[in-house]
C-alpha cells in the first residue's frame, strides 16, 4: 500500500471511530516547547556510522525545483514524502546550508520531480553546486506555479509552500499541492541504497 493509501485507510478508520475529520473541525494539539539541543545533551552516535546505518533504508531520489527572476533554481533530494490526504500535502527536507534553498524560499512555490530510473545523470547534475544545472535539461512550467517541470521524469508534484519547520541541521519544508501527474506509465523509478543508485 502506498503513502496514498495509507492516508486513505487512516481517514476511513477515523471516520469510522467517530472521530472528526475534514467533515467537521479538528482540534489541534498543544505544540511542544521547542529549543536547541545543547553540546552536553547530544547523543552518542558518530556522523558516519549514522548515514551507514541509514543509508540502508531505500528511497526515491526527486529534483525539487522553482521559478526565479534570476533563473530556475534546483537540487536533487531523497528526502521527501506525502503527508497529508486531506488537505493534500508533501514535505521534504533540505540542509540549512543549502544555497538553492533560499531562492525556493523566495519563489515560495516549488514542483517535485520524481525521477525515473533512466535518469541518475540528471540527479547527478543537481546535486552539485555552482554550476547551471538547467543547462541542455528539456523542461516545461508547471501548471499551477510556473516551476521546472523536468522532462521525462515518472511522476511531479507541483506546490506552494505551506509551513517550514527546524529539524536539526535541515529544515522540514511542507507544501500544499496544487497540481500534479505522471509521465510514462512504464517509467521504472530512481532509488538511492548505500550511497548509490539502484
């Protein structure tokens, strides 16, 4: 069962517990006092040895991309994810440091490009830094924001960006989406296993 389906089965049992759902309104949850974690509090676990361990679970490998006056802005990500059913939403999550992040930012619309197993190149291309990673890639706008749409990919997911949320060195980015579709049906999709494509 997929993320889709998943969300589906979990409406379906609220709404069969009684519990209110996007029939009527729900009660939000107290939010937790957030702070940063201090030198003394930080666990045990060595960088490596926690993206080996990691790095064993397999993901889908994506393009997040937006428009910008100063041109298309880009970069290859693993990790992301549906959400929410209703209303539709996705995340996904970027280093704080990242420099392509603040022109998303700024643009405040995003498209995801879930890429096809034919296109490791492509992923490579965006996930280097200063260099024009739009050059000779075939894309079009999206419907709802304008962002690349990049050619050939399995599947986009366009978006506006609905909260941005602090998760240690990352950020937790989640977007409302707006539009979406696949291409080829036969496309086979790009998984990222052990630091290489599958």
């Amino acid at each position: 069962m997929g993320h889709a389906g998943m969300a589906a089965a979990a409406v379906r049992y609220l709404r069969s517990a009684g519990t209110p759902t996007a029939a009527g309104p729900v009660e939000p949850l107290p939010r937790p006092d957030l702070r940063a974690v201090g030198d003394d509090e930080r666990a045990p676990v060595d960088p490596t040895e926690f993206r080996r361990v990691l790095g064993n679970f397999a993901t889908g490998v994506t393009v997040i991309t937006a428009p910008g006056a100063d041109g298309p802005a880009g970069f290859a990500c693993q990790s992301f994810a549906s959400l929410s059913l209703e209303p539709p939403l996705v995340c996904f999550m970027v280093g704080r440091t990242s420099t392509t992040w603040p022109r998303i930012a700024r643009a405040g619309v995003f498209c995801v490009n879930v890429l096809g197993a034919h296109q490791g190149e492509l992923c490579r291309g965006f996930a280097v830094s200063g260099s024009d990673k739009f050059a000779g890639v075939a894309h079009d706008p999206a419907p709802a924001s304008g962002s690349p749409r990049l050619a050939g990919a399995a599947a986009w997911i366009d978006c506006t960006i609905h909260a941005v949320h602090t998760g240690g060195d990352h950020l937790i980015v989640v977007g409302r989406v707006d539009a979406l579709g696949t291409g080829d049906d036969d496309v086979a999709p790009l998984l990222f296993h052990k630091g290489s494509f599958a």
